[in-house]
C-alpha cells in the first residue's frame, strides 16, 4: 500500500522534493534516478524539477542519472499496459464518432438534444463527435461505460434521464466496433480492461509528485501497483487524513477548512486593465529585492487579463514571457487558411475581405492594393456572397469593378484557390490545402533566429503534423466533402494548441493557474482572483449534472472547490512572512511574498464576485474582506493610467504617432476642378478638407449591415437619373409615374446588389420605394404645372469651368442632381436631391447672407450657363431675366407636400455667396497651408478621422448631425 510522504508548506514544494529525491536515492558520489518514473502535475513543473536536480547534485557534488522518465498524469496510464492492438489516437476516435452519427437512423438523435433537425445543421455532426468524445473520455476516466451510467440514472437520481444514456451506450459500443474495423483499440476501454485483466506492469518505482486529484480508473492502476508508488505531498504532517493514500486530497474535508490570509495580501481593482496596472505598482513596491527570476504573475482561468498584462508589461520595458504560449489558432499561417475555408465553404464577402488583408496573400499576389478596392466594392454592393469573381465585374451603377475582378481571378486560380474546388475524400484534400500554404508562404527564406518569423515555421509545421494525420486516415473513418469543410476540420483539430514562448532568462513569467502551486518563485502576484474563475464551476452540462457526477465519481463543483483550496493554502503558506530571523541564507534571501488581485467588473463592465476562496477566513476577516472589495472609491482626478509609477526599468520605444497627424498641411496649389461640394468642408473645417482632398485619406471597412445614408442616397440618386429619361418623365399621371419609377428600382437594385444582396437590403430598399410612391404624386402634380425634367445628372467640362477670383480663375466642378424648365413660363430650376430622413431646408443648410455654411445650390447657379451633355456639346442655358429658382427635392419620409423645398435668396444674396467663395479661394491661395487648430480642426469629424484627430468618438457635431448625400 502506497505511503504518502509529506513535505511541509512553510516552503516552496519543487525544491523539497530535488531535495528528497536527492537523499532517497543518492550514493557514494551518485544520484541515480534511472529506475524512478516521476509525475507531476505539468510540463512546466517536471522541466523545472530536472533543473533543480541538477542543481541538488552539483551541491553534492555527485553525478545525476536522470529519471527514467518525467511525464504528466495525462501521459501515465499508457506507461503502465501494454494495449493488444494500436490504439486509436484522438483524431482517429473523434472520426470513428463522426462515422458513428452518421449511421443513426434520422430522428432517434433527437432523443439527445429533443430538437427535430440537430443533426443537419451545419457542422452539427463534428460539433456533436465531439461532445460525445469529451463525454466518452471524462465517464471513462472514472471506469464507467455509458451502459454503466444508464443504470445509474435510473436508480438513484431525482430525475430519469436513463433513454439518453441508453442511446449513448449504443453509440458507444457501435463507437467500439468501428475502431476495431480499423484495427485500433480505443483508450478507456484498454485501460479497463488492462485493471479488470491484471496486465498492469511497472519497471522500477514511481514518484507522484503533488498530484492532488487522481481520476478514479488511474487510481484503482496506481494502487494496484501497491507499494511501488511513492506520493509526496506538499502539506503538513498533522493534515495526513485529509488525503488519501495516493496523496490525493479528501475532498469532503477540505471543504469544511478555513484559510487565513496575510494582511495586505488581497486588493481590489475595478476592470482588468486596472488588475494589469495593480501588478505593475506591486513589481514597483518590490524596490529590485528580487530578480526577474525570482517573481511569477500568476493568472487564473480569467483569459481576459493576459494581454493586458503583457500590455502594461511591454509599455513599462518590463521583459516578460507567458508560459501559455502564442495561441496557433493567431498565426499568420492558422488565419490564412481559416479565411481560405470560409471562402470556399459559402462564399461570404466578410470571409473574402478577411483572407485578401493576409499580409502574406498580398505579398504572394504582390497587389497592395485589393483590399481597398474590396471593401469599396463591399461598401456600395453590400453583396452577403460572391461565388465568382466574374461576378465583381457585373454592375449598372457607376463605378465598375472589373479591375477588383480581374484581380481575384489570381485568387481563385491554379495556385491558390484554384485546385480547392469541388468534393473529394478528407485525406485527399490535405496534400492540395499544404500546397497552398507553400505557395503562399514559400516565396521566401524564414529565420528561427528572428522570433516572428520563427512562429510562422513553427505554425507550419505543426499544421503539417495535423495534415499529416488527416491524409493517414483509415478509409473506414474518411468520407467525402468540400475543401472548406476538410480546412475546417484540420483546423478544429489544432485550435487549442500553442506555441512555446521563447526563452529568456530575464524575464517575468506569467504562469496559468494550473502551474502556480508548483512554482518556487519567492514573489507571487496571483490576478483574476474571482468567481467564477476560481474556483472554476461546471454547471449546465448537457449530459452530466453536478448531481451525477458527484454520482459517478467524476471531478465536481465540490471537488473543484477543494482542490483550488488547496492549492491556494500551498501557496499561502509557502509564502507567509516569517519571523525575524529566520528567512534563511544568513538573512540574505528576500523574504517570500504574495499578493491576490481581484478585479470588480469584467472588461465589458458586468458585475464581478470575489472568490469564494478569499472569503473563508475566521471571524471578523471575511466580512472586513467583503467590505473592502466593494468599496468602489476612486482617487479623485487620478485614473488608472495616472496611479502607475516609474518602475526604473528599461524605457519603452516612443510612439511615432502624433496628434495630428501634421501640424501644417502645405498647399502649393489648389487642386482643380475643385468640386462646388467642397466649400461646405472649406467653410466649416480647412485641416479635415485637406486631410480628405489633399492627403486623400478615407475610412474604408467592410462590417456595414446596411446602406449607409450615402449608399442610400446614391441608389435614390440612380433611380431618378434614369427615370428623368424615362417617358414617364413626363406624364401626369401618378399611377403611372410610381409604376415606372419602381421597374427602374427593381432593375437598379438587381444589377447593383446582385443576386444575395444583405438580408437587410431588401428591407431599405422598400423604405425607398414608399418615399418614391410619395415623389410620384408630386412629379404628377409637377408636370401638370408645366414643368418637364430638361436634364438629370447635368456635369460640367472635364476641366471644369472657370471661376474668376482676381486676375487667377479657380476651375470648378459639378454635378447637378436635376435642372427642370417650364414650358409656359419660361422659369428654371436647379434642384438637388435630398434623402435623408427628415426634409430639409436650403436657408437652413446653407445659410444666408454675412454667414454662409455651405455655397453649393449658389455655384450651382453660377455653373448653370456652362453645362455639357455627356458628348461635349453645351446645354441650353436661361434666358436673359428668365427666372431661376435653386431648391431642393426631399425624397424624405413625410408626404409630397414636404418634398419642394426652395431656397429664399434674391439675385444678390447668390451674388454674396459667390463672393464668399471667392475669399476662401483667396485665404488658400495667401496662405499656402492650412494649420491644426486645436480649438476647432475636427469637430465635426466622424469615425477614424475623428480619432486621428483627437476627437471623441461620441462628440455630438456643432452642426447637429447633418449627413452628407
């Protein structure tokens, strides 16, 4: 019978344990160790073990034969059997699930789930392998078959849950045969029958090295081997009954114990960038008593703290390196063909937009240029899905996009996506989905020397190992699909992985809660010290309750909750203030030190409990503990940016962004033809004119969900272009007009939005067609006046038209929306379409006299007389004294009676307006550049140009919010 030794806590575990291991098995000069299999807890801990032997038996001095081996207790039953056939691997048991579902009659899944067509849902079947694998391997664990549970539902729960576990059962054993048509064995049932058989077999003796929690079916192996099996515990002597006699713990005592915790040792912080910015003032109290080595940033399961923390870290020179990983599923190479999948698996525009911003795709197809010209197709096109790029070259509106066509044809072409369509076996897709990734990333040599580049060979490479495994499988556990589903697959396998960090000896690691109690680091930060992060509960399984797997042995809330008490005991006592004197080394090691972050709201700001943990303190402490958690005072006027001190550490690179962007824009010449619509934005802010016409900056994205005011008011503007050539242009009859203005809303929308526009396109689009049912009985209205539409869309010269300003005139440019002329009298109008939701005024827009907002509808005026058709030939202008009248069409959710709006000036009003547009002509011409001005340079910016600005984003416009059309 295993006898537990047990290593007090008052110091780290590690160390003690070299230290035994040293003693127990050192000899004249030698430490051999190579009859011993260790086991611990982590990867981590075992390679932090070796070093600490090595270090033991250089004191001796005396030479170390290493273990025979160090391995997790993952890894251990399998050392300890020998299997009749091959096992499968998780890959091969997950498909052999897969094969499993498939062969279910329809309906009986809906036993499962009480859902009619969860099986048929997309990617429902992989979803549900591996549920039921999970599932297959956590019962497992604990020596109990499905069939076995069955029973047990039926017999001593509150609830019958027995017909599921029943078909389970099924599914399992038929789970069973499909491996052995294979020629492979599944792992639960080996090691069952490896106990049940007696073939357990152990060479040399086993260290369990604070292994706290021990699956049942491992435990009944490892008592097996009786006294061959060493548990050392890191706990007291006096607390031996509670823990059993492999060293695991007694978890129904352990809930039942209090844990006193240092004064001081526990604070409180609002969100986790104010937990990063916690640890940083706790690194700066420390004083450099402890080298980098000596210090560990400890994180529970909370995996919103980690890039914040590495964040702050970065921002201070604080060198640091996470013990996590970088997560595969980040890398260049894991994005490339995730994108490349969801392309071909339904063709989304967003999943096109995404793969053609791969920095790698753009280097291969050496066009910097595409993913600017797709977010522009996207932000006018709204397309949900493009099957082809033949598709990208159709469209009736302006702007075409067959340059954006022509070039994803290289995408979808022979070395790309080219050799990705259609079906085949999974195994075969694998050799065509490497291909690609060669492609793409084999254009060039990458160095292991330099870290980036080093984590994309490594992400290449263990996509390869995964493919590699899918192209081996057996015919039996293959099937047939698309490429998207095979890429899908490959990389559901290798989500979860990660990839080492590299090694550097100065730096602060920061460890995964799982790791912590192993650490020997004298200085301790522990963040993300909350429910339910820690402990961890499992609540809302579909298939095992709490109730049941208190039941059947498996890990529990309550058991959890033992556990992580535990191990935050360890911790606390490894690490308690000791009494003078007694810190050990003559005094000169600095004394050990912990330190609990919680934080009181998650990033998003949701309410956040502390841990159950911290509140089980005796008497008075627990609620002077609660208290000081939720007290939620802040310093005032000091925010957490503010409360961080100087660490003295190696300063951080400087940004090389500034606000603004430039000081002074320079402007050696007006660009022209200057478009009459740019006066508005000269008037109100030169510095955001400039940035736009001068430095040609815009916001490009692909995330709309609908038209935009501006798609909107471009599909509207379309629509009454064509209709004004329309022969109902000219009728007055209003039925008739709003019949032809919405054929041409039906054909527009077809050629611009294609076939699968946004499901919320078609809604917007019958929103238009109310207002134009409105403008209908207007327009019928009209031509009953005797008014006729003379000309849509009217442009002025290619060179525009001169503007004279002094002895220099100034080329602008237009496009009037419409000009119409009545027949009777004589009178004109230039009239400008508006759309936005509310009718709008022309005074009101622009202004008046002595305090003009806008001068567009006054340059129309002046543009009127020197107007061309599209072949060049001059449009009629007025007659000398004929009226003109400059106004508005409001295409606007009120009645036709809102829809003329005419603008009130006078001859000599329009007169002050081009006047005005001369002196700004005249400030840009004297001045040469136009400066940042802090006071009102981007007021009235919207979206990313407001933040390069400076601007807030929800900083409200002085204009009210006016959109432009």
């Amino acid at each position: 019978m295993p006898d537990p030794v047990f290593l007090p806590w008052d110091r780290p575990f590690l160390p003690q344990v070299a230290g035994w291991l040293v003693g127990r098995y050192g000899n004249e000069g030698e430490v051999d160790l190579g009859q011993v299999t260790v086991v611990v807890p982590g990867r981590r801990s075992g390679r932090r073990l070796l070093e600490l032997l090595v270090e033991k038996a250089e004191e001796g001095p005396a030479e170390l034969v290493p273990p025979r081996e160090i391995l997790t207790v993952g890894r251990l039953p399998e050392r300890l059997y020998q299997p009749p056939r091959p096992l499968a691997t998780p890959l091969q048991a997950r498909r052999a699930w897969f094969r499993v579902l498939e062969e279910v009659p329809p309906g009986r899944l809906e036993i499962l789930f009480h859902r009619p067509g969860a099986r048929e849902e997309p990617g429902a079947r992989e979803k549900l392998a591996r549920l039921l694998d999970s599932l297959h391997r956590e019962v497992g664990a604990s020596g109990h078959t499905f069939r076995e549970v069955a029973d047990r539902c039926h017999r001593e729960l509150l609830f019958d849950d027995q017909d599921r576990w029943l078909l389970l059962a099924e599914l399992q054993e038929a789970h069973g045969r499909v491996l052995a048509r294979c020629g492979r064995m599944d792992r639960e049932e080996a090691r069952r029958r490896a106990l049940g058989e007696g073939e357990l077999s152990l060479s040399g003796t086993m260290v369990l090295v604070g292994v706290a929690e021990l699956p049942g079916l491992l435990r009944e192996m490892l008592l097996a081997l009786g006294d061959r099996v060493t548990p050392l515990v890191h706990a007291p002597e006096a607390l031996r009954e509670t823990f059993r006699e492999l060293g695991d713990l007694r978890g129904e005592v352990w809930l039942d114990r209090t844990l006193s915790l240092p004064s001081g040792a526990v604070r409180a912080e609002d969100r986790p960038p104010d937990q990063a910015t916690a640890v940083l003032e706790e690194l700066h109290g420390f004083g450099g008593a402890y080298a980098p080595g000596e210090i560990t940033l400890g994180v529970t399961r909370d995996e919103e703290l980690v890039p914040f923390l590495e964040q702050r870290l970065s921002a201070y020179g604080c060198p640091h390196r996470y013990a996590g990983g970088f997560p595969l599923k980040s890398t260049g190479p894991f994005r490339l063909l995730a994108a490349a999948g969801e392309v071909l698996d339904d063709g989304r525009f967003h999943a096109l937009a995404e793969l053609l911003r791969h920095p790698q795709l753009l280097e291969y197809m050496e066009d910097s240029s595409i993913p600017e010209l797709a977010d522009d197709y996207f932000t006018r096109h709204l397309s949900y899905r493009i099957s082809a790029p033949a598709e990208l070259d159709a469209g009736d509106l302006p702007g075409q996009d067959v340059s954006l066509g022509r070039r994803l044809r290289v995408l979808y072409g022979p070395d790309l996506l080219g050799p990705l369509q259609g079906q085949r076996h999974l195994s075969d897709w694998m050799p065509r989905i490497l291909e690609l990734l060669v492609n793409v990333y084999g254009g060039r040599r990458w160095s292991r020397q330099v870290p980036r580049e080093e984590r994309v060979v490594e992400a290449c490479a263990r996509i390869r190992t995964g493919a590699q495994e899918f192209h081996e499988l057996p015919r039996a556990l293959d099937h047939r699909c698309s490429a998207g589903e095979a890429i899908r697959l490959l990389l559901d396998e290798l989500r979860d992985e990660t990839l080492p960090p590299p090694g550097r000896e100065d730096a602060l690691e920061i460890v995964g809660w799982l790791e912590l109690p192993m650490d020997d680091a004298p200085a301790l930060i522990i963040t993300g010290v909350n429910d339910p992060h820690l402990p961890e509960a499992l609540n809302a399984h579909p298939f095992l309750p709490n109730a049941l797997r208190t039941r059947l042995g498996l890990e529990d809330n309550e058991s959890r909750f033992a556990r992580d008490l535990y191990r935050l005991t360890a911790m606390v006592e490894s690490r308690r203030p000791r009494e003078e004197g007694k810190a050990g080394g003559g005094g000169q090691a600095p004394p050990p030190c912990l330190r609990l972050v919680a934080g009181r709201r998650t990033l998003s700001g949701d309410p956040l409990r502390p841990s159950r943990l911290l509140l089980l303190e005796p008497g008075e402490a627990m609620p002077r503990r609660l208290l000081e958690f939720l007290d939620v005072r802040e310093e005032e006027g000091e925010g957490a940016e503010g409360r961080i001190p100087p660490l003295g550490l190696l300063p951080a690179p400087r940004s090389a962004f500034s606000l603004p962007p430039e000081p002074a824009i320079s402007l050696s010449t007006l660009p022209q033809p200057l478009p009459v619509t740019d006066f508005r934005s000269l008037l109100a802010d030169p510095y955001l004119w400039a940035l736009e016409r001068i430095r040609g900056l815009r916001e490009m994205a692909d995330d709309a969900l609908e038209m935009d005011p501006l798609l909107f008011g471009t599909l509207a503007h379309r629509v009454l272009e064509l209709f004004g050539e329309a022969p109902e242009a000219g009728s007055s009859d209003p039925d008739a007009v709003e019949r032809g203005l919405s054929e041409i809303l039906d054909r527009v929308v077809r050629a611009w939005f294609g076939p699968d526009p946004l499901p919320t396109v078609p809604i917007q689009v019958e929103h238009l067609r109310l207002r134009l049912k409105s403008f209908a009985r207007w327009q019928a209205e009209r031509v009953d006046e005797g008014w006729e539409i003379y000309r849509t869309e009217a442009r002025t010269p290619r060179e525009g038209v001169a503007f004279p300003v002094d002895d220099a005139p100034v080329f602008l440019s237009g496009r009037i929306d419409r000009i119409d002329r009545n027949r009777r009298t004589g009178a004109w109008a230039v009239l400008d379409y508006k759309t936005g939701e509310e009718a709008r005024d022309p005074a009101r827009t622009h202004g008046r006299k002595g305090a003009w907002k806008d001068l567009q509808l006054p340059l129309y005026r002046f543009l009127l007389d020197h107007l061309q058709d599209p072949e060049g030939r001059p449009l009629a202008r007025p007659d000398p004294g004929a009226p003109v009248t400059l106004g508005y069409l409001c295409l606007a959710k009120g009645g036709r009676e809102e829809i003329y709006r005419p603008a009130p000036w006078d001859e000599e009003e329009v007169a002050d307006a081009l006047e005005t547009a001369r002196k700004v002509l005249r400030r840009l011409r004297t001045q040469g550049e136009i400066r940042f001005d802090p006071e009102a340079s981007g007021k009235n910016a919207r979206g990313l140009l407001a933040v390069l600005l400076g601007r807030g984003l929800l900083m409200e416009p002085a204009d009210g919010g006016e959109e432009e059309e």
